[in-house]
C-alpha cells in the first residue's frame, strides 16, 4: 500500500496541499505525523488537490479536517480538488458530522431513585437522633439516681456563659423591640383616640410572644453556635476519645451541663425581657402618646393577667431543651476537619430558628385562647 504524503505549496491566493498515498486508518500514525507541522494561513484559500490519492477513509478525513480547522481555517475557504464523488460525499458527511453540535441528552428524573434515597437519608438521621436523644436520657436518669455525676463546676461555666455573659444583649434587644412595636402600635391607636390601649398591645404581644422568641434566637445563634464549635473542637483535637478512654460518659461530660443551664437560664432571660420590652413601651408611651408611666403600669396591673406572663415562661424551657438538643447533636456529628465545625455550628444556628418557630406555632396552636 503506497505510503501517505503530503505537499505544501504556496500560492498567490493561499497555499495548496497535494495529497499522495493511502490517507486511511492503518497509515494514520503517518498521516498525523505528516500534519503535525503543518502551517496554512488561517485568512486565505487552502486548496486540497487529490490527484495523487490512492485512497481514502473517514479516519483521514477527519485528522485532516480537524487539523485545518486547529490552524483557524474557515472550511467555506477550503477547495477540493481531483475528490471522486464518493470521496466528495465522505468528506462533507465529516465535516458535516463535526459542525453539527451533540445534543444535550435528556435528562431523566429517577423519581423512584429519589424518593428512596431520601428516604433513606431522612430515615438514617432520624434514627441518629433518637440514638442521640436514648443516651441523653439514659444520662438524665443516671444522674436522677446519682446526683453526685453532676459536674458543679461545667455548670456553673455554663451558667454564666449562657445567662450574664448574654444578659446585656438581652436586655437592649427586648427594649428596643418594645420601642418599636409600641411606636408602630400608636400610631394606629392615636388615629381613633385611644391612646391608652397601647398598653395592653404591649404587655400581651411581649409576655405572650416577643420576648420568648427573640430571647430564644438570641441564645440560638449564641450559645447553640457555640456548643456545637466547642464540641467539634474537640473531636476534631480527639478529646472526647480522650474523655471515654478514662472511663468517662461524653454525655455526661459536655452535654449535661450545657443541657441544663440553658434550660434553667432560658426563662429567667425570658422573664428579663419581658421586663425590658413593657419598659420599652412605656418610654415611647410617656413620650410620644400622652401616656404617664403612673397610667401605663396602673393599666398593665390591670389588664395583662398573670397567665399570660408564664404561658410566654413555659415555652422556654422547651425552646431551651430543643437549641441544645440540636447543638449538642450537630457538635457530635462534626467529623475530623475544621471545614466541618463551621458547617455543623451553621446547620445549629439554622435547624434551631426553624425548630423555635415550629415550637411556637404548635404551642400557639395548642393554646389559641388568650388568658384573660
């Protein structure tokens, strides 16, 4: 079989390529070895003369094509010339096939698929926190009949991490909730003259619903941050397999102490801003509506009902168990990377917003009737 050749002429309108040999799949080491350095003008006619062609296949046709068009050769520029027509239709079909773009491939939705590894990763989670939820009430139990397993000094850290260190924090939110939601009150109550009735928009919307909200998100993205941080920290740093190798209970270690201080700091945080938010109020109130605090407190005595106070008292307690359940749980997933604690400590601060809402709602739900 004759071997491939390749000539380049120059030209006044280009260059001319003439074609020798055998340009087909069994010389096609040769054929690319002869196009490696092949240079045309980009700008100007190429012509491909075959009149010393012997033969010719799809995969010659394509390596010459391809390199033409890797040196910036417009195929409408290319001339053919001495092609029979059955090497003529070969070579538009290729170039034909090399234009035309794939098309994307539909997409098929395995629904089937989806749902069951949904479902299955649901499932798994799911079941990770019942394990998770097993252990801490194994751990509360045991602590029930042993209270001396009770760590007095991580508590009492605790304690003042979750209640003084966020008590300024507390207190300045709440107030100005309370300015504001008194502000925009009056102005609808000013417009029919009754003026007085803010006071009772104020003590009933902060007691019932402001302040044990915003208390909890404030201590969710706080103190919850936190507890999943410091516990991936550590799991990262190998000191809870440190802790279990003396013999030690994890959860009675980091989880215990951080469950019960913000269980038992929540509602006193609460309480503060309850107080905060009606003083709130009442600044705008005295300033801005005509409202002495003498009338304002007089009127709060008299309409905001004790019941209301510890309905808002009673959801803290679950708001509190709920953040460091989620907290605690997201700080033991945390795998060996530091990638990982921001992740974990960021799926926290979201999972326990939602999880306040929820709690909320079905608390509001539950107990639609406002005590009178």
């Amino acid at each position: 079989m004759d071997a491939p050749e390749l000539e380049r002429i120059p030209t006044e309108a280009g260059c001319e390529l003439r074609l020798r040999g055998a340009w087909c799949i069994d010389q096609l080491p040769r054929v690319d070895a002869l196009l490696v350095d092949l240079e045309v003008p980009h700008d100007k006619e190429v012509r491909v003369d075959a009149a010393g062609l012997t033969r010719l296949d799809s995969a010659g046709v394509m390596i010459l094509v391809n390199r033409l068009r890797a040196q910036g050769v417009v195929w409408s520029n290319v001339r053919l010339e001495h092609f029979n027509s059955a090497q003529m239709a070969l070579i538009h079909l290729v170039a034909d096939r090399l234009d035309a773009r794939p098309r994307p491939p539909r997409r098929r939705y395995r629904w089937r698929a989806f749902a069951r590894q949904s479902g299955h990763a649901l499932g798994t989670r799911l079941s990770g926190q019942a394990a998770f939820l097993g252990r801490i009430a194994e751990a509360l139990w045991d602590l029930a009949r042993r209270p001396r397993l009770l760590r007095h000094r991580e508590l009492v850290t605790q304690l003042q991490a979750v209640g003084l260190a966020a008590l300024p924090i507390i207190m300045l939110m709440t107030f100005l909730i309370g300015v504001v939601f008194a502000y925009l009150l009056g102005v609808q109550v000013q417009k029919v003259g009754a003026n007085i009735f803010v006071v009772d928009g104020i003590g009933l919307a902060v007691a019932r619903e402001l302040s044990p909200m915003l208390t909890a998100i404030l201590i969710a993205g706080r103190s919850g941050a936190a507890f999943t941080a410091q516990i991936g920290a550590m799991k990262v740093t190998e000191e809870i397999d440190a802790i279990s190798t003396m013999g030690l209970s994890p959860i009675q270690v980091l989880v215990l102490p951080r469950l019960l201080a913000i269980v038992l700091v929540l509602p006193l945080l609460t309480f503060v801003g309850d107080v905060m938010g009606i003083l709130g109020g009442a600044v705008v109130a005295a300033s801005q509506l005509d409202v002495t605090y003498h009338t304002f407190f007089q009127r709060l005595q008299a309409e905001l009902p004790v019941a209301t106070v510890l309905f808002g008292l009673y959801k803290a307690p679950v708001f509190a168990a709920a953040i460091a359940f989620i907290a605690c749980r997201n700080g033991f997933a945390v795998t060996r990377d530091a990638r990982s604690v921001g992740a974990y400590t960021t799926a926290t601060v979201v999972q326990s917003l939602v999880a306040v809402i929820l709690i909320n709602a079905a608390f509001a739900v539950l107990n639609p009737d406002i005590p009178r």
